[in-house]
C-alpha cells in the first residue's frame, strides 16, 4: 500500500517582524509570500512601475508558514512528510517538534513523522529566514567571491535571477514552492528509480537501477516493462539495490524536431509486495557531442541517433519571477511559440532553476532538444562547507530525475563563470580562494557518468574544451558573443567564424500592450536592466535606420533593429554549417514587462525579432553572405531549383534577370555568386527558390531615398478576426502591423514584410474585438520605414 495525501489546504504566512505588522495571512501552497500578499491586497503588483523597489523588504523578512491538518491515526504504516521545493531556508516543525533544516531550493525533503502524528488536529508550520541574511552569513564565513550584482546569490543554492538581472527584477523570494504532503507506507518503498536507456545497433536497451527503502526484512520482486518487453529482480531480506535490464527489438526511435517522429513507450517498475508503481514515457535515441580536432581547431556538434543535428536554439529563462505560478497551460503557450518558430532546442539557463517535470514532458512530446545547465551563473562560487555538500546533494536528485527525459541531450556545468575567471579580473580578486573549478571539472561531470552515463557532460559555455585554452575561443567548444550587442554595430557578427553559438543576442522594446500594462506613464516606459541599455539601443540603429521622432517612432525603430540585428547573427552562422553547427539566440522568453533580449515578451506575446526568428531558422533559407546568395537546406531531402535572381529599381522596375540552378544536399548549403548592381543606393535585389524568398538591399535604409509610403489597404471581418490586405503602390520597407496597440488579446500572423510595387499583402489579425478599419491600417498600428524616410 503506498497512499499520497497532499497538504495544500489551510495555510496562513506571518512576518516574523515586519512594520506594519502582517499576520496569519491566507497562502497559496504551492506558492511564495509575494504572491500570497499581492493576493491579499497587501501590495501592489511587483511587475508595475517601480514597485519593485519599494517591495525589497519581503526579501530581508522571515516568513512563518503554518497549517493545521486533521489526522485519523498512524496504525502500523510508515508515514512521511513530503516537501517537493522549499524556497530556501527552512526549519519545519510538526506539533512543536523540529523536524530538520533546509537550505536548497532545487532539492526535496523527505521526514519521517509516523511516532510524532496525532490523531486529531496537527499543527505543521515551516519557519523561513531571510534569504539574504544566510546569504550574507554564509559569504562572511568563508570569504567575499566576485559577481556581477551585489547580491550575495552565490552564497545559496537558490535561483540566481531571483535576486535581480540585466532583464529581471529583484524580487526575493520565500514560500513552499512545490507541493507538499503526507506519503503513507509499508514494507517497503520505491526509493528511487534510475533508468539508463540507449541504443544498440536497432535495438533498445534499458537498464533500470532501482533502490527501495524499507520497513521491513522480507524478500521484495521488482519488475520493469516497456515495449513489451518485462523484465524481473529479486531482493533478498536486507537487500535495497537491483538493477533489471531489458532489450527492446527494433523499437521506434525518438527524433529532434525535423528529423523524424518522436516515439515514445511507457516505462513501468512495480514493486510487487505492496502495488506501488513509478511510469515515465520514455524514448529509445542516441545522443552524443562530437568535438573531434581538425585543422582549424574541433568540432561541437551534437549528434542524435548518428545523426549530426545543427542546433537552431533559444535559451530559457525562468517564465515567471514566481515559479509556482508558471502553468502546464503557459508552458504550453511558450514551447508553441518555440516550435512555430523553427526552434529545435531549448537551453535552460544557469541563472535559473532545474523546470518542471511539465517542462521536460513537454519537450519530449515535441522534440525540443534540451541544453540543461546546472545553476551555477556569472560568479565564483565557494566550494566550502556547506555548499559542497548541498551541490552534489542537490545533483545526484535532479540528474536521476531528468535522465528518463529523451529530450535532454547535454548536461552544462555552467553559465560564463570560465570566461568570469578569465577576462572579469577574478584571479587576482579571489587570492587563491575557491571559485567553483571543482564543482564543473570534477564533482558534476562524476555525477553525471555515474549517475547518467548515456548522456554527455560540458564543463560550461563559453568553454572551449581545455582550461589551458581561452573560455571563448571561437574556433572550439561554444562562445557567448556579447561584445556587439555591447560595444559594436551588428554587422560585426559577420567578424565570428564561431564553432557553436551558445549566446548571443540585441535588445528591443516589449510590444506596446504589454509596455502599457507595465507602466502607468504616459508614455509608457518599460523597466530596462542592462547598463545603458535604453543608449545601447539607440546607438545600435547606427547607419541601418534613422532617428526616431517620437515615442512611436523609437518603438518601432528599435524593435525592427532587433529583428533585424538577430536575423542577421542567426543567417550569418547558419551560412557557416557544417563549420559552425549551432546557435542559441538569448532569449526566447522574459519573466515581465521589461525590455531585453527576448522575442516573446513578459506577457507572452511575439515581438518583431519573433517573426525574424521564424525566417531565418526556416527549414530552407536564402540569405545573402559574402557577396553570395547562400541557399541553406535544413531538410532530410535535396533542394533542387532555378534560383531566380531579380535586381528591381525602387520603382519596382525589373533591371536584370537571371536563373541559377541549384542542387543542395540534404543538412547542406550552396553559394550562388550575387549579381552586381549598377547602383546600390537605388537597387534592390529579389531571390526566389520555390517557397524561399528574400528581398536584399545593397545599401542601407538612411543611404536610400524610399519614396512616401502609398498603398491600398483593404479590411475583411472573418469568423476569428480580420483580413488585412495591403496592396502596395511603392516599394514598402519592412511594412508591419501592430493589433495589440487596438486590442491586447489581438495577434498577427505575420511582421516586417517588403513589398515591391504591385505586390501585395495579406495580414491576419486574430481577436474578437471588432476594430477600427481605418485606426488599423494608418500609424502608428500600420508602419513601415518609408515613414521616417
């Protein structure tokens, strides 16, 4: 028998002191004292305005969580308390009894409490201390470590952004995190099951590592089934540890995005004395990285079932400053956006937090490839007591429980802390104290081929394979590429001949719905975090764009400049396959209304760069590189065609034709010389192959006399919103449409489209407000650059 009885009713949280004082206030387990007092009507929305400041007081606090449960009597059963995330330093105490101390955020908590429940009312309660105050505690005990924040968040196995970033807001969190209940048994427990499963030639071979705790000396039978196939262990009296094996003939295999079908079989161990039964849906697939030398250095090249993949990647980001609000539904939302735009990986960052099993289901379902970094990002970490012990805690949990996912192709050691004790001067700062080496070069990776051996380990990105080498060098291993967006005009990309991208990115503005929910001025004003980020952007325009006017101008100019600048990294790098075999745009994703590097905002809608992101990781690509046209086949077929190329005038008039063919290997590319215009200030060019179109100036936009913007335009109501057709009677520049700025929940199909004179196009606004024909099809709902000419 083995009974879970959750213990998510009847919580109240108090400040231990706090003024004015706030007490027994109703909570949301799972949940955090932020959202429990924004739910009592203590504080305002810590999303809006500046009320991040003014709530850094919940972060200095301690927090009392109590509940009162009604209990029929313990009988002769083991009975344990279950704590799944405790967020982050606890005492838990049961009818006035301590029963232990945490202080980790990404583990679980397990405590017998059979002897001290009584039948009748029990009081549980979780006393939380600041996290700040054992942050600080710990950094005085064994010494300051450099970051790049003054927050002490290397000090506490806690989520790092939690306590502010350069797109995230400082909101220190407290709270029962992820459920909580009483699990009851007898004779036994599946302690923990451990699944190591790959391929061997056509068939699949699972090993199941099964460790059971007991409550009683009598033989135990364990038995494992998949695909049909079953397999039996026996336990002697005393015995905890079996290992079952099992072979599955020909099994389908599970696939990335794009290379086939994802397969998958449900993996069932029963122990059989007591019932008690643990299933995942499990995929048979192979996955290994391919870092071989060459003569300009080695390869990164993840390879899936043999298969080499190029990585068209996005990095994650905690969704919600508050996890325990983060649905199965918006996760959802977000791995769609991910997948319609040509995304195949997922990268779960370092300054984040090991997601939900919901996260990894999902990817498995879909085929999203999972990067999963351990939390470690952009500061030395001390390798002392306690923390020692609480990282390879805290690893061998999170690595059995994520390794049954087929999804998760590589562990990371962690985010950008080599190149820290490289280039950020920690060296000479530390004096010789510990920063986190052992934790990346010996602890983890010996985690992982003990715990997850058919899965490969890399100590961190940037890494380039050899500590006596350069984190960052290009021609190994991965490479952040920030000093564009930081210092330099984005056609410096083209300046990186990188062998795996593992970051890189351009800022632009949220949409203009989610800036006006996040900011009661007039304009509006988003929250920006980077240093001189808001200068940043507007150096960025450089030559490509002009300078905007208005409040409306600046909107649209910056997010098309992000779009633009992205497309350009990702079309540079992809030109580069089979040299360079990935890139991973930073970021999919934003936790609120900020501007940053995302493509999706806070509120999930699809900014410019989304839609720029969807072309350039499109299946087949033309992008012009190097005074070539490059036609990029990402398929498992060949590419075959008449590569029409079109120099047009201004005017729309055709000036040259010719007709390429072209026979493109599948995963590979091929360059076609790019015509010569006779004057690039007055020229465009037009590259079509079958479905594959792209427009190319040769010059940029403040070097180009666009015309006055004239079109026609066109508004059909249909059964879920609008057709909006525009004709254009000019050439129209990166000609976009914003619904959300007359409805929120209104979206549109497609962003940021050129049309020559005579073309036209047909835009599909999504909402069910009716709106405004004329408001939809003038400024600043219908823009295009011919505008700020």
């Amino acid at each position: 028998m083995s009974v879970y009885r959750p213990l998510d009713r009847g919580w109240a949280v108090t400040a231990v002191a706090a003024e004015p004082p706030v007490e027994r206030v109703p909570a949301t387990v799972p949940g955090c004292v932020h959202t429990d007092l924004l739910a009592a009507g203590l504080i305002d929305d810590p999303y809006l305005d500046d009320n991040e400041d003014r709530l850094a007081w919940i972060g200095r606090t301690s927090w009392r969580y109590e509940t009162e449960f009604a209990f029929g009597g313990p009988g002769d059963d083991q009975i344990d308390l279950v704590f799944e995330g405790l967020d982050t330093v606890a005492t838990v105490s049961l009818n006035g009894v301590e029963l232990g101390s945490t202080a980790n955020m990404h583990r679980t908590y397990r405590f017998p409490v059979r002897d001290l429940l009584r039948t009748g009312s029990n009081t549980l309660a979780v006393d939380f201390e600041s996290p700040f105050d054992h942050a600080e505690r710990q950094r005085a005990a064994v010494g300051d470590r450099p970051g790049p924040y003054p927050a002490p968040y290397q000090f506490i196995r806690k989520v790092a952004c939690n306590f502010g970033w350069d797109w995230g807001p400082a909101l220190v969190t407290a709270g029962i995190w992820r459920p909580v209940g009483l699990h009851t048994w007898r004779i036994a427990r599946l302690a923990e099951v451990r699944p190591e499963i790959t391929l061997d030639g056509r068939d699949g071979l699972v090993r199941v590592h099964v460790a059971v705790e007991r409550a009683a000396d009598v033989p135990l039978t364990v038995t494992a089934a998949v695909a049909g196939t079953v397999a039996a262990a026996s336990l002697a009296a005393g015995e905890h540890e079996a290992v079952l094996e099992l072979r599955v003939r020909e099994p389908g295999l599970w696939w990335p995005r794009g290379y086939g079908a994802q397969a998958r079989y449900p993996l069932t161990v029963t122990l059989e004395q007591t019932g008690e039964t643990w299933t995942r849906l499990v995929g048979f697939r192979s996955v290994r990285l391919d870092t071989s030398p060459d003569a300009e250095g080695s390869a990164f090249t993840l390879v899936v079932n043999d298969e080499p993949v190029f990585v068209r990647g996005a990095n994650w980001i905690p969704d919600d400053c508050f996890p325990a609000r983060t649905t199965h539904d918006q996760l959802a939302e977000r791995f769609a956006q991910a997948c319609e735009a040509n995304v195949n990986l997922l990268r779960v960052w370092g300054g984040g937090l090991y997601e939900s099993d919901a996260f990894y289901d999902l990817a498995d379902e879909l085929g999203l490839l999972v990067f999963q970094d351990f939390p470690f990002a952009c500061a030395a970490y001390p390798e002392e007591e306690p923390l020692s012990s609480e990282v390879a805690a805290e690893a061998c949990e999170q690595v059995v429980r994520l390794a049954p996912h087929p999804s998760l192709a590589l562990w990371i050691g962690n985010n950008e802390n080599f190149l820290g004790y490289a280039d950020w001067g920690w060296e000479e700062r530390l004096e010789g104290r510990t920063w986190g080496a052992a934790y990346y070069l010996d602890v983890l990776p010996g985690i992982v081929a003990e715990l997850d051996p058919t899965r490969p380990y890399w100590p961190g990105t940037p890494y380039s394979g050899d500590p006596g080498r350069h984190p960052n060098a290009p021609e190994h291993g991965t490479v952040h590429i920030w000093d564009v967006w930081n210092e330099r005009d984005y056609l410096h990309y083209a300046g990186w001949r990188p062998r795996f991208v593992a970051e890189f990115g351009f800022q632009g503005p949220p949409t203009h719905a989610t800036l006006r929910r996040g900011s009661s001025q007039k304009p509006p004003v988003s929250h920006q975090k980077a240093a001189d980020g808001d200068a940043k952007l507007l150096r960025g325009l450089g030559d490509h764009l002009p300078r905007p006017r208005s409040f409306d101008d600046w909107h649209y100019l910056t997010q098309l400049n992000q779009a633009r600048a992205v497309a350009f990294g990702i079309e540079r790098f992809r030109a580069l396959m089979p040299y360079c075999m990935g890139v991973i745009v930073w970021q999919l994703n934003d936790c609120w209304p900020v501007t940053s590097w995302s493509v999706v905002d806070g509120e999930g809608r699809r900014k410019p760069a989304w839609y720029a992101l969807r072309r350039a990781y499109a299946d087949r690509l033309l992008t012009v590189q190097d005074g070539d046209v490059v036609v990029i086949n990402d398929c498992p077929h060949p590419w075959l065609g008449e590569l029409e190329l079109v120099r047009h005038s201004l005017s729309g008039e055709p000036l040259a034709k010719e007709f390429v063919p072209v026979q493109v290997p599948p995963r590979g590319l091929a360059r076609v010389p790019l015509p010569v215009p006779a004057e690039p200030e007055a020229e465009v060019l037009v590259a079509v192959l079958g479905e594959a179109r792209t427009v190319h100036f040769f010059a940029e936009d403040t070097a180009i006399a666009f015309p006055p913007a004239a079109f026609e335009a066109e508004v059909r109501p249909v059964t879920d919103g609008h057709l909006v057709t525009v004709t254009a009677r000019t050439i129209l520049r990166d000609l976009a449409l914003f619904p959300d700025r007359l409805d929120p929940d209104a979206t549109v199909d497609d962003l940021l489209i050129t049309l020559l004179p005579g073309e036209r196009a047909v835009f599909h606004v999504r909402g069910s407000r009716d709106l405004d024909p004329a408001a939809l099809t003038s400024a600043p709902v219908l823009r295009c650059v011919n505008d700020l000419r």
